[in-house]
C-alpha cells in the first residue's frame, strides 16, 4: 500500500477559502476513486495537512494528475508559500504526530516566491 503526507503552509489566511473550496471538490473525486483506502485531514488558520492511504501506486498517480486534484495542483502557487509532500509503504496511516515527523525529515518541500500583490 501506498501512504500519502501533505502539508500547505498558505501565503495568507483569507487563501483558506480558495483551499476550502479546493478540498470539497478534491474530497468529491476521493470518494469516486477506486484504489482508496483510507483518509485524514487537519489544519487550522495557515498550515494544512492530509494523508491518504491506496491499494496501489497506479491508483495513488491516477488520481493525482487528473480532476480537481490536477486543477487544484495547477492553482497552488497562487494560494501557498510550501507544500511537503511524502509517499511511502505503509499498511496504515500513522499518527499525525508520527506523520508530520515523516514529511518533516523525509518530504519534498516546494516553495514558492510570495508575492505581496497576492
């Protein structure tokens, strides 16, 4: 199985709308996808997280390069400073204290400029 760990640090609270808006439309196509086992969510104020848990990695890419996964993906630039992200075996999820100490040694971390005009 395949283990997920994302984090978004966003460039500004008043961005949580656009990731609100986001994350329903993301969370539409999960329940859609084949290949899911599991998921969690939590974030408050800037700083968001996710995990999510798959049968397979074919499944995992499937549903990361398309949808509203793929349009969120294209959008994030304009809404976050960083996003870590991690994939790795697992045959569960792990705590959010272990998962955010995996992404934090272990993630790759994009980070984009931030922009005051943002």
């Amino acid at each position: 199985m395949k283990l997920t760990i994302t984090s978004i640090k966003l460039k500004s609270p008043i961005h949580f709308f656009a990731l609100s808006l986001h994350g329903m439309r993301i969370r539409g196509q999960l329940q859609k996808s084949a290949g899911l086992t599991k998921t969690k969510v939590t974030g408050f104020w800037t700083k968001h997280y996710t995990m999510t848990l798959w049968n397979d990695e074919a499944s995992l890419r499937s549903f990361a390069r398309n949808g509203h996964h793929l349009a969120a993906m294209k959008k994030s630039a304009s809404l976050a400073k960083e996003i870590s992200t991690l994939t790795i075996d697992a045959d569960s999820l792990p705590t959010w204290k272990e998962a955010t100490r995996l992404l934090h040694e272990n993630g790759r971390i994009i980070q984009y400029n931030v922009d005051s005009r943002s």
